[in-house]
C-alpha cells in the first residue's frame, strides 16, 4: 500500500471494540498511552510522521521503543521505521498494540505482546483520513445547565472501581469491555456517586448510597447497554432507567452514547429523582426536586 506523504500529522485513536469507540492519545510518565479524552483534556498531544520518525508536535520530543516493546518519548530518536499507510500509523510495516497499565483505566501502546495483561488491537488513524461518519462520533460533550462537571477523576476513585470490577464474574465474557458510571453534579450531594441497583427494585437504578451492587455496564454495537449480568438496559415511563424485565413487553432502550467520556443518551443527561422513601433514582427525564447529573464512564 502506498504511504502519505513524508509529514502528517494526526490526533485521533480508534480502539478496534464491538463499540467502535474513539479514544485518546496522551502523554503519562513519558510512556504513550490510551484513554478517554476525558482522561487527558487539555493534555492530548499531536503527532506526525517525519522521515520515519514519529514526533509530539506538542513538545518536539521524538518517540522511542523501550525494551518491552512500549512507546516513551525522549530527546533523541532511535527508531525511524514508523510510517502511516492508508491512513493507519504502522512500526515496521505492523499495527500496534494497547496493553492494559496496572491499577489503572489507560492502555500502554506498543509493539505487544501483552504479557499477562489485556490486550486490545488498536489503529492509529490520520486526521486527514477520518471520514465524516467518523468525526461525527467525536462531538464535544456539553454540559447541561444546572450541572458543574469535574476537571479529573482521582486515581483513588478509578482504582475503587477497578476493585469492584475485579470481584465480579466473568460469566459472559464481558468484563474486560465494562464500565462503570459515576453521578457528578459538583457542589450537591451527587459529587462523584456510583450508580447502584438493589435486588428488590431491578426496574429502577439509584445514585448512590450503600445499599445493593455497583452497577457496570457494556456498550454495545447497536447502541443498547447491558449490565454486568449481561441483563439489557430500559428506560421505563418516567424516563426511570433499570434492567430489562423478564415479563411484559420490554426490550433494551437503544440510544446511548459515550461522548467526552460521558455516557449519554439521545446525546442528553439525567436526573437523579427523589423518591417517597429518600432514595435517589436515575431517570432521563426531567423530575419534581430533581437533581442534574451528568454520568462519567469509568472503564
């Protein structure tokens, strides 16, 4: 295949899943990695291809291999067999590879193999090679009114979902794509809260608490979330959002989104709804003394 010419430049990283998720390159203990943009915000670097070598146009640093088989960024260069074919970055004439960073929700990119870690096939695309279709899935998340979003999660925070991600079962193969969610509204009391769901009420999830399970989710390709238990996800009258029943005519609600690391639906928010006994439900829509949240996916 033929390469683009000598210089390009791009920003964006598709990572190959069943939901064909963009995320994000940034710059972490001078180690390339793979996260949300949410992860990195103003810290997303840019690169390009120049005889052979890929540069941080950010910072000029010129990027290396490591003994491992990881990308690092350095003064000098010692590798120049990078090129970029059909719009993909290739090292050596081969795709990369993103190995899951322990006690953390990023992916290390490199050469692989993955060792004992999760592996994820990953391709690098040129900004002068994403379609229309493609841009149109890197929309800027806009925060409601009525809500402050956070800057950053706190690694504490991301390593007690990993934990609790951790002890669940891998009954449907599903829990190296799992997310969980968590309530932000800063300066309320829904700064930061799990989404969790109580055995005796699968119809509704609540924000908060410590009642019942963390709820995680998974994304799927047609647009409908299912949980842990790989038990779909429905939005109920009300906008009330909980599992799938097992009677009645209910199917997964299609519609939902990751967008700046938020998760969506319809592109909109939700609200977190006070019920007769004090608990807080999520619903999409809007509720007598209800609270807006914007919903942060924590992979």
């Amino acid at each position: 295949m033929a390469g683009l010419a000598s210089a390009d430049a791009f920003k964006f990283l598709q990572a190959h899943t069943d939901t064909s998720v963009f995320a994000a390159i940034g710059i972490e203990d001078s180690s390339l990695v793979l996260g949300t943009e949410a992860d990195f915000h103003s810290h997303l670097s840019d690169f390009e291809v120049e005889n052979g070598e890929l540069i941080d146009t950010s910072n000029n640093l010129k990027i290396n291999v490591d003994a491992h088989g990881f990308l690092f960024e350095s003064h000098e260069s010692s590798n120049n067999n990078f090129s970029i074919e059909s719009g993909s970055l290739l090292l050596e004439g081969e795709p990369l590879l993103a190995c899951k960073s322990p006690n953390s929700n990023k992916f290390r990119i490199g050469t692989g193999p993955c060792a004992l870690s999760e592996e994820l096939d990953i391709k690098l695309t040129s900004s002068s090679h994403i379609s229309a279709s493609s841009a149109s899935k890197r929309e800027a998340f806009t925060v409601p009114s009525g809500v402050k979003d956070v800057a950053t999660i706190s690694s504490d925070i991301k390593l007690e979902f990993q934990q609790a991600k951790n002890t669940i079962g891998d009954f449907f193969n599903l829990n190296a794509k799992l997310f969980g969610a968590l309530a932000i509204n800063v300066g309320t009391k829904f700064n930061q809260m799990p989404i969790r769901k109580h055995a005796s009420s699968s119809k509704t999830f609540f924000v908060g608490g410590d009642e019942g399970e963390r709820v995680f989710f998974y994304l799927k390709s047609d647009s409908t979330l299912v949980d842990q238990f790989n038990k779909g996800i429905h939005i109920f009258p009300g906008g009330f959002v909980g599992n799938v029943q097992p009677e009645g005519n209910t199917d997964p609600t299609p519609g939902w989104k990751i967008i700046d690391g938020h998760l969506t639906l319809n592109e909109k928010s939700f609200f977190a709804c006070e019920t007769d006994d004090g608990d807080q439900v999520l619903s999409s829509e809007y509720c007598n003394y209800g609270t807006p949240v914007v919903l942060y996916a924590i992979f």
